[in-house]
C-alpha cells in the first residue's frame, strides 16, 4: 500500500505541473492579443482611432501624379471620410517583394476616427482600392489610438 501511495502522488503532481503551465500559456497568449491600453484622454478630448496610410506612388508605366491621388482622394476617400483627412508627400525607401529595396515618393493619408467596424472596412477597401487602380503591391497601414480636440 505504501508503494501505491508514492506512485499516485508522482502522478499528481505531474498533473498539477501540466495544469499549471497550460494556465501560464493561456495567460500569455491572452495578454499577447490584449489590444493596446488605450490612452487617458483629458477632458474636452475624445479617444480616436489614428490610420496612416503609405501609399507608393511607382507602377508599372510610370507613377501616380499629384493629379490622379486627389481624384482618388476625391472619388473614393472623401465620401467615407467627409469628417476629414490629411495627406501629405514623402519619400521613403520599400523593400519589394523580389528583395530589392527602392527608394520611392509616397502619399501618406492620415484618418482620425471613432474605430467602429464600418470606419475599419472604409480603410481596408482604401488600400484595396489604391492596389488595384495603380497596381500596388502594398499600402501600409498603421493603426494607434490618441486623443483628439479642436
């Protein structure tokens, strides 16, 4: 009987350590998808939704003109953003998907908005859209939360 005793008790404590690191993975992969804390805004301020969007302006037969990005800003940014936008260019440096690393002008289109999922497809249909029209490999978007005021 006592032999019986020291085997279960190995067997138990086997038991308790796989239930401990299960509850340890768990823990970490949750906090790992934790959406970021979202900033203390002051009164009078509102928490927003801040996109930016890189937009390359290279294609194939040449590139996209300051005319041709405010028509598209016109015809398919405008009317899911009428709150407002900013955009600007830059220059920047992308790495293609063959390897090679280009330096190219870029469009930035930055959004501020309140996060829903209709505001969060209007952006990914943006970057669809940008693709398609100007044969894009890529808009790069970041996403981060702040505090507005006017």
């Amino acid at each position: 009987m006592g032999d019986d005793v020291l085997q279960r008790r190995p067997v138990t404590l086997l038991k308790r350590v796989q239930r401990y690191c299960f509850c340890l993975f768990i823990a970490v992969a949750v906090a790992g998808c934790a959406p970021t804390q979202v900033p203390r805004c002051a009164s009078g301020e509102q928490a927003v939704v801040l996109d930016t969007l890189y937009f390359g302006t290279a294609k194939p037969d040449g590139v996209v003109t300051a005319e041709e990005w405010n028509a598209f800003l016109d015809q398919m940014v405008v009317s899911d953003f009428s709150e407002g936008l900013t955009s600007w260019a830059a220059t920047g440096r992308w790495g293609k998907s063959a390897g090679l690393v280009e330096r190219e002008n870029s469009n930035l289109l930055q959004l501020a908005h309140n996060g829903s999922q209709e505001k969060d497809r209007a952006v990914q249909r943006i970057a669809e859209r940008y693709k398609s029209s100007f044969q894009q490999e890529a808009v790069m978007r970041l996403r981060s939360r702040a505090c507005r005021t006017f």
